[in-house]
C-alpha cells in the first residue's frame, strides 16, 4: 500500500485533496450569519431609513458600486485566509497600483496603464509570499513589514501630489461605465465572485489551497507543494488589490496615494464574517461577497441616518465585532 493510500485510510490526507473537498462541505453553518445578519440589517434600516431613499434602486446600485474594490479583495483574501496565511500589505498595494497605474495610463495608454497598475499588485503579492516562504516567517510579520514599504514607494511615486487621469476608456471601463444599464463596477464584482468560487470549490488548485490550510503536513505528504500554493494565493491578493486601486481610479478619475488606507480592516471583516476561518482549511467566497454587501449597506445606513463620521466608525465597530464573534463561534 503506498503512503498516499495509508494516509487517504487514516483520514488525515485529502487525496485525491478528497479530505479537504469533505471539510468544505461539511460546514453546514458556514456563513450562516452573514445571511441572516445581512436580513436583519437591511429590514432594519429599510423600516427605520424608508423615506430618506434607502429602498430606491438608485441607492443600491451606489452600495454597489462603492463595495466593488472591497468585494474584489473579499474573494481574493477568502483564498489566502484558507491557506492559513494572511495579507496585512492589501491596503498599501492598492494604493501603489493606482498610483503607478494612473501614471503609465497617463503616458501610454489605458491598456498599458491597466495592465501595469495590475502587474504591480502581483508583483507586490509575490514578494510578499516569497519572502514569507524563503524566510520562513509568518505572513502577519512580512505583509505588516511590507505595508510600509508599499506606502513609502506610493509616496515616492506621487510626490505626495495626486495623479488626475482624463483617459475616457479608462474610466468607462474601470469606474463610471455601464453595460446593459448595469454598472462597470458591479459587473468586477460579479466576475471576482464568479471566478473565484469555481476555482476554490471546482479546481485542482482550490483543493491544494484548503488542503494546505487544513494541513500543511499532510498536504506535503501527498505531493502537494505547499509553498508554491502560499505564494500564489498571496500573488492572487496581491493581483486583486491592483484591479482594486484600477477601479478605485476609474471611479474617481484620478489616484490618491491615501486610496485603500481603510481597505484592509474592512476586506478581513467581510470574509470574515462571510464564514471563512481564520484557522485555514475552509472558505466562503460567497459568504464573502455578501459581507461585502453587508458593510456597504451598513455604511450607507448610517450616512443616511444622519450619524457623523465619529459615529459611523463607532456603530460599524460595533456591529463588525458582534458578527465575527457569532459566525468564528460557529466553526469552533
């Protein structure tokens, strides 16, 4: 009998990566409370927010434009937070591939200047997860370590000043354009949701991710190359935040090198509290997108409500707390 099947009939392989496909639909709770969350808050404020606009198409179709870069991100952490690793740096790279994205858009072009706002971001995410594999350190150190980096490298680029972009392709493409009556926007979030679902639930590569996650050592016992697998998915993050800091750019017609400062407490909260573990081994990509959702509905509640910015930040505190506390509890 070879090791492959030894360990496949002890229960702590997942080979073929079975075990790890077996966990993941083994969590019949996951994510459950970001769906009833995500009811309960939007009837709240549908009865309490009626008559200032909340219910009108127009105001989700803002929520929704204004969670896009957060939900990109979402999808894109679900992966890194299964393979046990996580990327503080997001937030930074956002704003580095704006920046830098801005500028080539500006001298070569929307195509160029898309594809190397985009290619900063990889580029970021591998160094991140080569430097978490060559020096065996954990992902919460380096990614904290590169966010400076990132930072200085974004104000060195933009002198502090920021980058207007004028590219009419550009901003219809990455932020104010529409396709059948439907914002550009909502339709990366929907392609973010769409490819990153399949590919966690469907693909080889998926499969290696929650088995890395699950355990690392059993992962590499079956042939699975873990560290190529933390790379990617810290590549993949890194991916998600360059077409972030695009959007974001297209939205505004323009790069601030302060883009994305907040981007990263509100990303690990949405996956978070969409289902996914921080322990690794499992991941909602769904559940993450509604998170997303749900801290955009929340944020656009309470500017409608009246509440100051002070008060937002309190309340939306608050609720982030008591949602991650009920939907971690569950996968105790």
């Amino acid at each position: 009998m070879s090791t492959q099947q030894v360990l496949e009939r002890a229960g702590t392989a997942p080979g073929p990566l079975g075990e790890a496909v077996a966990r993941l639909r083994r969590a019949p709770w996951s994510g459950a409370a970001v769906y009833v969350g995500f009811v309960l808050v939007f009837a709240y404020f549908a009865i309490t927010l009626a008559d200032r606009g909340f219910l009108t198409g127009h105001n989700f179709l803002t929520i929704l434009q204004q969670t896009a870069p957060i939900t990109v991100m979402a999808c894109a952490t679900v992966f890194v937070l299964s393979a046990a690793e996580i990327d503080l740096s997001i937030g930074a790279v956002v704003a580095l591939s704006a920046v830098v994205g801005a500028q080539a858009v500006n001298a070569f072009g929307a195509p160029v200047g898309a594809a190397v706002g985009f290619a900063v971001g990889v580029l970021a995410g591998l160094l991140n997860g080569t430097l978490v594999v060559a020096l065996r350190v954990p992902s919460f150190l380096i990614t904290l370590g590169t966010t400076e980096l990132f930072a200085g490298a974004t104000e060195i680029f933009s002198h502090l000043q920021d980058i207007p972009v004028s590219n009419v392709g550009f901003a219809t493409i990455f932020g104010s354009g529409a396709f059948a009556s439907l914002p550009v926007a909502l339709l990366w979030s929907v392609a973010a949701l769409v490819v990153a679902h399949l590919t966690l639930r469907w693909t080889a590569f998926g499969q290696r991710v929650l088995a890395t996650g699950d355990n690392r050592i059993s992962a590499r016992a079956v042939g699975i190359n873990t560290s190529r697998v933390r790379i990617a998915v810290l590549a993949v993050s890194g991916g998600a935040a360059g077409l972030a800091g695009l959007i974001y750019t297209g939205q505004i017609q323009g790069a601030i090198y302060t883009l994305g400062v907040n981007d990263m407490l509100a990303t690990l909260a949405a996956v978070v509290i969409g289902g996914t573990t921080l322990r690794g081994g499992y991941g909602s990509v769904v559940g993450a997108f509604v998170g997303s959702i749900l801290m955009g509905v929340i944020r656009n509640g309470l500017l409608l409500a009246g509440l100051t910015a002070s008060q937002q930040t309190l309340v939306t505190g608050l609720i982030i707390v008591l949602a991650v506390a009920i939907s971690q509890r569950e996968k105790a």
